[in-house]
C-alpha cells in the first residue's frame, strides 16, 4: 500500500487514529471531512483552491484569499503547534487548480488561530493571475446547500492533482463548526483535504464559508469506516481577524539599535566608500525569515560630491532616501522592503561616501505591535523652553529621559514609538541618539553648529515607560514630538509595504509646478490605498529652499495650528526625512512650508491600515 497524504495527520496508521480522536471529540452522531464520490471540478472553476504540501510529509487543501495569503487548516502544521511564525518544517502552496502546473509558493509565515482548526499561510511571493475567493460574513444555517472542494484522495486515488468537488447539505451549526453531509450521503472528504474550502454559490458568485476540519473517511481509499459526514470549520465569523491581517504586517521593535553596515570598517563586508552607482547588499543578522520590511537608520559621511543614498529591497526605484551635501555627515531612517534574499540594498548616486546602516526593528506578518496614528504630531521635549523638564541645551556625554506611555496620547501598554527629533544650535560637529534604556545606541540624528535638522525613529520604550536622548560631545539643543505609538496585538493598524516607493508630489513638475511660498500649503492625496488605510510612510524632501525652512506634514482633516517641523532644509540645499502620516478624508494630507519659498518632493512608502 502507498504512503497515506494526511488530511491533518501523520501518514499511515497514526493518521486514521489521530482523524478518528478528532472526530470522537466532535459532539453528535455526524462528524465530518473529505471528497469522495463527489467529481472533478471543471477546467477554470475554482482557481483559488489551494495544494499543500508540508515537507513532504502531509498534505492539505485550502483557498487563497489574497494574493500572498491562503487559509487553511492549522491541523496541516502540527510540528508549529500554534506558534506563529515560519513553517518548521520546508511548506509550500499550489494555487490555480492545475494540480502541480499551478502557481508553487514556498510558505513562509504562519498566523493561528486558537479558538478553531483555522492558520492563514503567508506566500513568499504573490499569485498574480488567479483571483482570490470572497470570505463570506452570513453564519450557513441548517439545511443550506453548500459545495465542498479539495485535493484529497478519493475512492479510487491516493494522491490525485486534480481538485474535486461535491455539493452537501448543512445539518448543524455550533459556535465554530458545522456538519454537513454529502448529496449523495455516500459523498464526503478525505485525508488531503484537510483545510479545502466549504463554498457558498448564488447568483454567480462564490465565497468562502469554511474549511474542511474532520471527516468518517467512509468510502475513502483505504478507509473500511461506514459512517458518513463531515465537520466544517466556519470562517464567516473571523472575516475581520482575517482581513486585518491579509491587509499587512505588525512590527518588532529591537531592544537596541544594532549597526549592520559600516564602510570604513570590516562590519558588513564592505570596506571602503561606496562609489557612483554602485549598490551594497546589507545583510541582516537574525532577521526572521517571515520578515517583510526592516526599519533602518542610514547614515552617510565623508561624500566626494553631493550625492543621495537610496535603500530598496529588490528593484531599484527612481527615488532617494538621503540627500547629502559633500563632506557632510548626515542620517534618515527608512523603512526597507526585504528583497527575495532576506536583504536590503544602499545605492549612492555620485561620487564616493561612506555609509553606516542601524537595524532598528522588522516588519512580519506575527510582529508583536500594531501602529496608532496621533491625528498630529505632539511636541513633548524642547530645551529651548522648560517644555519636557530640561531647559537649557544637553552637554557632552548627558542623557536626557523623555517618558512617553501616557503621555500625549501614547496609551499605557504601548512597546515602541514613532518620533521626530529634532537638533538645533549646536556648538560642534556632533550626534543625537534616541534609545529606550542601557547603553546609548547609535547615531539617529547627525548635525553641524550651522544646521537645524530632523529624522524620525521608531524607539523601543524603556521598562520605566520612558525614552532617552543622548548627546555624544559639544552642547545643542533637542526637540522631541511624538508621531504615533506601536501597541501589543492587534488594537492598530498593521504596515503594507510598497515593493517600490511611488511619488504623490513634486512641485518642480507638472502643469501647475510651482514652489511653495512661505506658508503655503499643498494638500496631497495618496491614491489607491485601501480605504482602512489610518497612515501614509513618506519620504518628504525640501528642495533648495530661499532661505532655511522647515516642512510640516499633518492629516488634512485638521487645521495648521503649530505643527512641529516634519523635515528642516538649510538655504540652497536639498534634505529629506522619513514621515509618518495620519490620513485624513480621502486618503489625503497637507504639507506646508514655513519660510521664504522652496520645492517639495513627496515619496509613498507605504501605508498602515485596519
């Protein structure tokens, strides 16, 4: 006899034993899984249907809801339990119903549920050319017709690569399952099709109303079992836990900034300045391989010319990260799509520069915090004033504790935030760093005595709720304002990062190019995003300003009123800074300038939605 595929089982003998505790826990006289005396599915029809295949040791079925996301049973993965996160043992996924000339996907990230027989399976890449099947919102009721469809083995084939279907009536509903029975009753699943879909079908149109769980297997090949039906596991209930999560990832923020590139020693692997054109790979160390995004710092010093540092994951955009005068030293965080080889790449445009990269934390689809937008910036540190508790500007080697939980708006359980520091007045060449407890970290915000300059950071928070600020030598004042907060589960908004950056605004192009003139203001709209989209990541460069300025960006849907700077640019030069932006009505935010008149260039990252 051939090895057995198992629904949600170990092949042979185990697998029957393990199908029937399952089914011996199921209340009634009627549990349930499996397509046997059903009939292949016909040539196109449904093309979500999904193979899986777990280190080729078992197999399943499921449907692909998105195009980088399939659902199916969390019973196909019992070497992870529940614990999200990578598959433990090598997975993948045949989407398109063509047996094995469908669309194969390596699956590389799993979500469980742990309430139902239910795991969402992340893609490595998505599938483009099949659309993904609807997940219904009604509750199936008794005796509603439905249609079970799945690539488990039949009456007469082990493993079949043909996707098969039967219809079935609905003969219970519970909180979390179902039972259905096959028309005719001979009709039912079998061990594969574990986590196939249940389908609803009127008037055309097609929905996901749950996965197959636990089958009699009576009249499966190999199965001497008389007694028929089938339990579902219902999906229409969780539609929002699995829409949330299809729509983007949570974030990890480390406990410490970790430097993973710098040119002017041997950490990286690259030692020497980066030249024109040229692009160095950065590799992550422990960077999950579920990972989507990083959030980096980018430094660079010592340019040969004035240039720009662009970080991207796989294909090179149009756009910069970092504008950089000659000779200057300069810093911007950026949040980095991971490219297919689980790194990120720096571009220099001009000249030879070196370049320092920081890890400051990664985007996956189980990271441990969601964002919340503030609906504006909130100032909560200026030592120009007594605002925050420390005028007067920082020294040489002080640090300055900044507590955050509870404070504007960041809610008491929050791990990270998103903030804007700003440097001014300094008396030398110096740094700020912006940490959440310990050891000073890195650099996070580079300035000259002649400069006023910003960047934004996502910080983890210190046990003490607090954040700290440190200066490395010389004396200058700092500004803090809080951009949003990062919280435990899913109570935010998760983060879709874009594979390209797409630019919204530059006001040097276009029939209406013109620059902003002092206390001007544009409003931008960030088109094609989801419409629970709450915040847009830019990238927002002044461009050769009249005099020195600042930008400011906020949500449209609120007035002026004292934003703090965004990104600050010196006469004649061209700066950027990373930004994190609440949307307004109609996915739209303003930008404004503060100052004489200067061109600005707007850049989508990505966005955080619900």
């Amino acid at each position: 006899m051939p090895p057995v595929k198992g629904a949600f089982t170990m092949p042979g003998r185990a697998g029957l034993v393990l199908a029937a505790v399952v089914v011996a826990g199921v209340a009634g006289a009627v549990p349930g899984a499996a397509v046997t005396g059903g009939s292949p599915a016909a040539e196109g029809a449904y093309t979500f249907a999904t193979k899986v295949e777990v280190g080729g040791v078992h197999g399943c079925s499921g449907a692909l809801v998105a195009p980088q996301w399939v659902v199916t049973a969390a019973s196909c993965f019992p070497e992870n339990g529940t614990q999200a996160g990578p598959p433990k043992l090598a997975s993948k996924a045949i989407v398109g119903q063509r047996g094995s000339a469908g669309a194969e996907r390596a699956i590389v990230d799993l979500l469980f549920r742990t309430d139902r027989n239910v795991v969402l399976a992340k893609l490595a890449a998505p599938v483009t050319d099949v659309t993904p099947v609807a997940i219904g919102t009604a509750a199936p009721a008794p005796n509603e017709r439905l249609r079970v469809a799945g690539y488990g083995r039949t009456a007469t084939e082990w493993v079949p690569d043909k996707l098969h279907t039967v219809p079935v009536s609905v003969q219970s509903v519970t909180a979390t399952t179902l039972a259905v029975l096959g028309d005719p009753a001979t009709a039912t699943t079998c061990q594969g099709d574990a986590g196939g879909p249940l389908l609803r079908e009127r008037d055309g149109v097609v929905e996901l109303a749950g996965l197959h769980h636990a089958s009699w297997q009576a009249g499966c090949l190999g199965s001497n079992e008389t007694r028929q039906g089938t339990v579902e596991t219902r999906v229409d209930d969780i539609a929002d836990w699995i829409g949330l999560r299809l729509r983007g990832d949570a974030y990890t923020a480390l406990p410490a900034a970790q430097r993973v590139l710098d040119t002017r020693t041997d950490l990286g692997g690259h030692k020497k300045p980066v030249a024109a054109g040229e692009s160095v790979s950065v590799a992550i160390p422990g960077l999950p391989a579920n990972a989507s995004a990083v959030a980096v710092g980018l430094v660079g010093t010592g340019g040969t010319r004035s240039t720009f540092l662009t970080a991207y994951g796989d294909a090179l955009p149009t756009t910069s990260n970092l504008n950089i005068g000659a000779g200057r030293t300069a810093a911007v965080m950026a949040v980095v799509p991971v490219g297919p080889d689980g790194k990120i790449k720096v571009r220099n445009n001009a000249g030879d520069i070196e370049v320092i990269v920081d890890y400051l934390g990664y985007y996956s689809a189980s990271g441990e915090s969601t964002y919340q937008p503030k609906d504006k910036p909130d100032l909560v540190l200026d030592t120009r004033t007594s605002l925050g508790g420390h005028p007067g500007r920082l020294t040489a080697g002080e640090v300055v504790t900044v507590p955050v939980r509870g404070i504007a708006g960041v809610p008491a359980d929050a791990v990270a935030v998103a903030v804007n520091l700003t440097g001014t007045e300094a008396d030398s060449e110096t740094y700020f760093s912006v940490f959440a407890q310990g050891t000073p970290g890195p650099s996070t915000l580079n300035i000259r005595p002649d400069e006023h300059r910003a960047t934004q950071s996502l910080v983890r928070i210190g046990d003490d709720g607090a954040i700290r600020i440190f200066l490395h030598h010389g004396q200058g004042h700092v500004l803090l304002s809080v951009v949003g907060a990062f919280v435990p589960g899913d109570a935010g908004s998760r983060y879709a990062a874009l594979s390209t950056p797409t630019r919204l605004l530059d006001t040097r192009v276009g029939t209406a190019a013109a620059p902003l003139g002092q206390g001007g203001i544009v409003t931008v709209t960030a088109g094609g995003l989801p419409s629970g989209a709450t915040a847009a990541a830019l990238n927002i460069t002044g461009v050769q300003p009249s005099i020195s300025t600042f930008l400011a960006a906020w949500s449209h849907d609120l007035p002026y009123s004292g934003v703090p700077s965004t990104v600050n640019v010196m006469a004649g030069e061209n700066t950027s800074n990373a930004a994190t932006v609440k949307l307004g009505s109609g996915a739209r935010f303003d930008v404004r300038n503060s100052a004489g008149s200067t061109d600005a260039v707007v850049d989508l990252q990505g966005y955080y939605t619900r």
